[in-house]
C-alpha cells in the first residue's frame, strides 16, 4: 500500500494533465483508506491480543507512524489536485523519488522486523537509510525553495508549488519517525 501510494505519488507529479492528476489522487485516496483501516485493524487485535511481539505501545506507535507517511503522501496529490499547477517543480520530482526510496526502505525494515534479533543490524541499516534520505530531502527541499523564489515569477504559482514541496518533506519527515519508532523496538528486544 505505502509501495503503490508513492509509485503514484510519482507518476502524479509527471503529469500535466488535470483530469489525470484527479484521478492519481482518488487511486493515493484508496490506498490511504486501506491503510486507516489496518490502523484500525492493528488497534483492534492490540485490544483483544493477550501476547504481543512487542510492547503495544511501540506497534500502536509503530502503526500510526507508517500511517503518517501514507497520510501526507495523501495530502500531496490532494494539493497537486485542488491547486491545479501549472508545472510540478523538479525540487518536487525529486522529493518524490526520495519518497519513493522512503516507502521501499520501510517495506524491507517491515520485513527484517519478522526476525528482529536476527536481523537487528540490517534493521539499523534501513533505520540509518532513512534518517540520510530525510537529510537529503532537507537539502532537496531547501534549494527547490530558493530556485522557485528566484525563478518564478507568478505568486499564486509560488504559493502552491510552496505548500506541496512543504507536503513532501514532511512526508519524508513521516518516514524518518517510523525509523526512529524502529530504533525504540530494536533497543527493546534485539
């Protein structure tokens, strides 16, 4: 779901093409119900489970960290949608991609989360990966913001290539807690 949200992000960001930019955003809008519902699902089987692998609050953490990054990969194509602009930046292409490294690094440390004291180091790994892809989307998004004060000329087009290039580093911002909260669990119990 977070893999396909961001591929979507992606192509949503490539294109020009308003009616196709609307429809992008109701595919990401499906994708994010999906993913409330296993929040809702994952905070329903924590309330009824005798055993867990991990303290409840660091899943419930866990769970509405991963849930942030697909809520602002959400609110991204909304703003691509609503604001209508006549151009996406290449600032943010490029925090898309970064997004898109974010999702796929989340998925393996998913996977490495199974057999955590096993895995422990590779689970360091995608925490550090992405802690460095949110430094590199800070410096993406920094120099994006200068570029389009410098470069365009049109207000209303500054303001909204402002808020989604704001949109995406905060998704990146998102990705990077859900490292953080996989810190917490691998001090627990690797």
């Amino acid at each position: 779901m977070l893999l396909t949200a961001s591929d979507l992000l992606i192509e949503s960001l490539q294109c020009i093409d308003q009616e196709e930019r609307v429809s992008y955003y109701r595919k990401i809008k499906e994708q994010e119900r999906y993913g409330d519902q296993i929040s809702h699902k994952i905070f329903e089987e924590l309330s009824t489970s005798f055993i867990t692998p991990f303290d409840r609050e660091d899943i419930h953490l866990l769970a509405d960290f991963l849930d942030d990054v697909i809520d602002r990969i959400n609110s991204c194509a909304k703003r691509i949608a609503i604001y209508k602009p006549k151009k996406n930046t290449q600032g943010s292409k490029e925090l898309g991609q970064i997004v898109r490294k974010d999702a796929e690094c989340i998925a393996k440390a998913m996977d490495e989360l199974e057999s955590l004291r096993k895995n422990a180091i590779r689970l360091k790994a995608h925490c550090k990966e992405l802690h460095d892809l949110e430094n590199q989307a800070d410096d993406v998004y920094e120099l994006a913001i200068t570029q389009l004060f410098e470069e365009e000329k049109d207000g209303i087009e500054i303001i909204k290539a402002k808020d989604i290039l704001s949109e995406l580093e905060k998704a990146t911002d998102a990705a990077e807690r859900v490292g953080k909260s996989l810190k917490t669990i691998i001090v627990k119990y690797a």
